[in-house]
C-alpha cells in the first residue's frame, strides 16, 4: 500500500521534529491532501492506525484536509475546478489544461506537549 509508506515518513518526520522540540504526546496531526496528490485518504487514516502503539501518537487525531483540482487552461489562462477528473476548461471547453494545484500531499502542522 502506497499510502502505508506516505504515512510511515509522516511519522518519522514528526518524531524527528517532536524530538527536537520535546514533546513527548501528539494530539492532532493536519493533514493536506489534494485531490489529485494519488494518495486515498481513506487509506491513510487506515494506516495511520497501524502507529497508534507508538507511545508519541497513542492520542493523536490524523485531520486530512483534501483541496479541489485547480486547473489553468493554456488556450484562455482562466483557472477552473477540475469536477469529476473531467480535465476541460470550464470557459472555452478547451482540452488543453495544466493543473494549477490539487497534487499536493504534506504535513500542514501538528499539535501536542
Ligand atoms: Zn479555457
């Protein structure tokens, strides 16, 4: 599972960070994942409880946030939201469109003490 690795350097990278920091009990992790980032937030809760043994995530609370598909049209530079994966520029119903944004997976913060 794809998202099983995603979520295991997730946890590396907070443990690192909350190492540095001293904190010893995360609470809430926040999560961004774009709607086109090939990552399933279903799965990524799913594996996030494979780590709830771990003494530093024991209470935490995984939130995902999942952004729309932005799209830019090369034909009349306007931004859309891409619905549905339909890749045509709401505007002009050009194919030919670049995605703006929707593809992005990271740590937006975490909290705990
Ligand atoms: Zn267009």
């Amino acid at each position: 599972m794809h998202e099983l690795t995603l979520v295991q350097s997730m946890i590396t990278k907070i443990s690192e960070s909350a190492a540095i920091q001293g904190i010893q009990h995360i609470s809430r992790i926040n999560l961004v994942n774009g709607k086109f980032s090939g990552a399933n937030t279903e799965a990524l809760l799913l594996a996030f409880s494979l780590f709830k043994d771990i003494p530093l995530f024991k209470n935490a609370a995984l939130e995902i946030e999942e952004p729309e598909i932005i799209a830019m049209c090369n034909s009349c530079h306007k931004e859309f939201i891409v619905e549905a994966y339909l890749f045509r520029c709401a505007y002009c119903s050009q194919n030919n469109v670049k995605i703006a944004s929707g593809q992005e997976l990271y740590i937006n913060y975490y909290e705990g003490e």
